[in-house]
C-alpha cells in the first residue's frame, strides 16, 4: 500500500465502534475529530479489542474504506487524551507491521537550513 507523499493522516486515539461503516465512520470525523474529509487525508481507527484497524479516504469520485483484521495478536493503537493524533506513513506502516508509532530506535529525522 502506498499513499501520496503528501497525503496527510490521522489517527482516532481508543476504541472506536467499528460496526460502523462509511457513512458512520465519516459523521464521526466531521462531529467528533471535526476534520475535513475531503481534504485528501486518511483517517484510521482501531476496534476495542485492537484486533481490527480501518482506514477512511475520500478518493476523487467516492469514499475508500480499508480493513485489516488480525487472527492472532493485537494492534499496538495508541491511548491519548487527544481528539485526534496526526502520524506519518511510516508510523502508519509501523502500526500495520505491529509496531509502536513511538519507535526509540528509528534514527530521528534531521532538518538543517545551511552547512554552517
């Protein structure tokens, strides 16, 4: 799975009741997180068992809903009193692998506006 480098990503922090499906996964966004769901970003959520990760994106002409279940194990999804957590692909990948999105061991990125 690939996305668009500029494409960014939320994550819905706890439980979410994943019985629901497009239409209730994106009342949720715009009522709850208050996020634009047409912006281009992917909203992702995580059942109460950690077992079930959706992914919500609006793509050009209709909504895509991605699931992934787990037969055995749990999702390392994270608890926060935040509404609503911005992550990178690759801590989105991380969580899909069964990693944390706190890695202490990935090399941390660097930004530098001149050599000197």
């Amino acid at each position: 799975m690939k996305f668009p480098s500029q494409c960014r990503i939320f994550l819905s922090p706890g439980a979410t009741d994943l019985r629901k499906s497009i239409q209730g996964l994106s009342l949720f966004v715009e009522s709850q997180l208050q996020l634009d769901l047409f912006s281009g970003s992917m909203f992702c959520f995580c059942n109460r068992t950690r077992k079930i990760i959706k992914l919500l994106y609006w793509d050009h002409n209709g909504f895509c809903l991605w699931m992934k279940r787990l037969e055995k194990d749990r999702f390392q999804w994270p608890e926060t009193s935040m509404q609503s957590m911005r992550m990178t692909q690759k801590e989105l990948f991380w969580l899909l692998d069964g990693l944390s999105i706190y890695q202490n061991k990935a090399h941390q990125k660097l930004e530098y506006s001149s050599l000197g």
